[in-house]
C-alpha cells in the first residue's frame, strides 16, 4: 500500500501550497476577518440603523426598546383619555409614588441575575419602617441613628437568608417565603397592639418624600449633569474600545441618544419647576441607580454576579467565591428593601401593620421582569426596576385618574406582566437560536 506524498502532510505540519507565499496579505487577511454587525451602522447611516434594527430583532437583543415603547404608548392613550395624566402634579405624584416600590426592585434585580427570587422583600420593607418608627419615636432614638440601623437591620436580614440558600443548600424560594411569614410576624409584634405609629412631619423620614429643591436651578442643573455625565461615559467608553479594537458605536449614535435623553431629562425639569420643584426623593432614587449601576457593569464583583447568572459551575471553575457572592446578593436585596419601606412610611408619614403587604411584593417583583431584567438570570440592569415602576405606577395612576375599579386595575398590571414574561421566554429561546445564550 502506497501513500501519495503530495497530498498528505504529518500532523502539525503545512504542505508547500499552504507554505505558498500570499500576494496580498491585506487582502487576505480582510477576507477572514469576520465583519461586526455594528459597524454597517457607521457605514450605511440610516440604512445600518435599520438592518442593526433587524439583526436585533432576529437574535433577541432589543434591550429595553420594547419598555420604553410601551411607556410612550401609555402616556399617549392616558393623556388623550385625561388631560391631567400629563399634568406636572401628576408627574410628580408618579415619580414619588414609584421611589418605595423602585428601591425594592433596584435589590430584585441582583436577586434575578443570580436566576432566583427574594418573596421576602415585602415584609422586611414593613419590618424595617416599623422598627425605625418604634426606636424614633417610641424609644426617643435620633432619628438618624434609628433610619441606620432598620437599614442595617434589613442588610443583616438578607444575609441571614442569603446563608440559608449559599451556606445549608435550601431554596432560595423556600427561604425567602418562610421569611416572607416571620417579618410580617416580627412587624406585627414590634408595632403592637395599636399597630400604628405616626411619624414626625418635620423629621428625617418624612421630609424623604415631602422636601423640594424649590429652586429652578435645581432640576435643569440635574439634567445638565445626567446628560454630561451620559455622553462622556459613553464616549469615554468608545474611545476604549476602539483603541483596543474592539467595535464601538459611531460618534453620531452617541450624540443621538445624548440629545434624546437631554429632551427627556430638560423636560422633566420644566414639568418639575411647574409644580414644586425638584423633588429630594427623585435625586436620592437617580443616586442608588446610578452607584448599582456602576457597580454591576464597571466592577469585578458584578462581573462575578452575571458570572453566577450565566453558569454557577463554571463560575466556581474559574475560581469565584460563589457562597460569598450569594450571601452578599441577598444582603444587597434586604438592604434595599428596608430603604424601599422608608420611602414607603415617608409617603405615608407612618409605620402601620399593612405595610409591606398587598400587592407590593408582587410589583416589585413585576417592575423589575417589566424592565427587562430575565427571571432566568444573567439579563438585566438595575435602570430595568426604573423603567418597569414606572409602567406599573404610570398605569395605575392612568387608571386611577378614569375611575377604573380596584380589580380591573389588578387584572391590567397581571396582563402587563404576563405579556413581558413570555417576551422574555421568546427573546431566550431566540438568543439560543442565534448562538448567544
């Protein structure tokens, strides 16, 4: 049996024609580098928006584009139906209405990128007004110190659930419920038999949701900063990325969702200014969204965090302290659910036995798959709880300003986010589809 020299090689070794010289390296080498989608964009203009527009919509990938779609269709239907909906009170009324439930939701959503869930953020938001109120007023704490510790007290809360799930191995569904039942109990029992504690009007927690920057350099100063501070990272960010080679977006889709985001952040500091001013709690909430941010995207423990979301064995492979991580989530959605029922007693300038009940678990819950953060982990953005409270609070105002009974109002909120769950289900089965999930 002969073997034909010419065509066979020995492994690890190139034949003459492979050993060939190339006439036009650069030719050649643009012909095996694979080509980013994005950058069509720069080339064709208007027409690369609308091809990237369809590769999205093909792989999964459209973000919160379908959030802030929806949200621009509720305003739109609300305002014709009322002509109040868009009023500056109402506004108002919407963004410190949504601060409770949304600081709740900013700590779901690292619960959600780990893939699982907290069902005890209602009960420690109730828990933790009520032990402030009972130190501030009934004990004569300062009421600093009192706000300090019902925080620390929720932290220490979410790590003793955290420990639980990451430590002894029980669900995190199991655990969280069974602490969903013992602070509601906890909350009961500190409030006492009256149940009630009225808080002072002047004091700390009050003036949480009651305060106003009443002067109008106050909102447009605010906007002046989230828009620069929106276009430098983002061209910060691009330059980085193109100096390492690394596809980035053009200088003009920069400047474009700069000057969206400038409309919409000057126009609601002119709707601000027409009422009272800009509100203490819109700043403070911007603040916490802004740091959780930050801290999930520009730091190493929330690279570990989508880590855990992706594949919890690879991530142990890879040398994370998975149990540490997890305790510290859970920690993390505690703190933030004890903040959230300060808000929330803030609104109603007192800590009483139906706090952290009712449907308040559910819309955080709700705010957060709304916004586009995936109940299957490693998806989403703690802007996610920003925009989904405000589809939820929008249209419960909007519903509220039409008369619409208490149970239709139930229903809607249930077909929003029904409706969002299974566009999560499709853009996951699409992104498996198109190889990136």
């Amino acid at each position: 049996m002969s073997i034909d020299k010419t065509s066979a090689t020995e492994p690890g070794t190139t034949s003459a024609q492979d050993a060939a010289p190339v006439e036009n390296p650069e030719a050649a080498a643009a012909a095996v580098t694979a080509v980013d989608p994005r950058l069509l964009v720069q080339e064709e203009g208007l027409l690369g928006y609308w091809n990237e527009f369809k590769r999205k919509m093909k792989a999964g990938e459209l973000g919160s584009l379908p959030v802030v779609v929806g949200l621009v269709i509720i305003c739109v239907i609300f305002q014709a139906l009322n002509s109040n909906f868009l009023s500056a009170q109402n506004i108002n009324d919407v963004t410190i209405t949504m601060v409770g439930t949304g600081m709740i939701s900013v700590g779901i959503v690292f619960v959600l990128l780990l893939g699982e869930i907290d069902l005890s953020v209602g009960s420690v938001s109730g828990a933790a007004s009520a032990l402030m109120a009972v130190l501030a007023v009934n004990q004569g704490w300062p009421e600093w110190a009192a706000v300090l510790l019902a925080i620390a007290a929720g932290v220490a809360i979410g790590a003793l659930h955290g420990f639980f799930f990451a430590v002894l191995g029980a669900p995190a569904f199991a655990v969280t419920l069974a602490g969903l039942l013992f602070w509601l109990g906890f909350m009961l029992k500190v409030l006492g038999e009256d149940g009630t504690i009225n808080l002072d009007g002047e004091g700390l927690v009050a003036k949480l949701t009651t305060y106003y920057f009443s002067d109008i350099a106050a909102a447009y100063g605010l906007a002046v900063v989230v828009v620069a501070v929106f276009f430098l990272t983002s061209f910060l960010g691009n330059r980085r990325r193109e100096a390492a080679g690394i596809p980035a977006r053009p200088l003009s889709d920069t400047v474009l969702r700069t000057v969206l985001l400038a409309v919409v952040a000057f126009a609601a500091a002119y709707m601000y200014n027409q009422y009272k001013g800009l509100p203490l709690a819109t700043v403070i909430f911007l603040v916490f969204l802004v740091a959780t941010d930050f801290l999930l995207r520009r730091t190493t423990y929330g690279r570990k965090v989508f880590a855990l979301g992706g594949s919890v064995e690879a991530s142990r492979r890879a040398g994370i302290n998975v149990t540490a991580v997890r305790i510290s989530v859970f920690a993390i959605s505690g703190g933030f659910a004890a903040i959230g029922g300060l808000f929330l007693a803030s609104k109603i300038a007192s800590a009483n036995q139906s706090a952290g009940t009712g449907d308040l678990l559910m819309n955080a819950i709700a705010a957060a798959v709304i916004g586009g953060t995936s109940l299957f982990g490693g998806r989403g953005r703690t802007w996610n709880a920003l925009l989904g409270v405000l589809v939820i609070v929008s249209i419960q105002y909007g519903l509220q300003l039409q008369s619409i009974a208490e149970p239709v109002k139930y229903m809607i909120t249930a077909a929003v986010l029904l409706t969002t769950v299974v566009i999560d289900s499709i853009t996951r089965k699409t992104q498996k589809t198109a190889g990136r999930a």
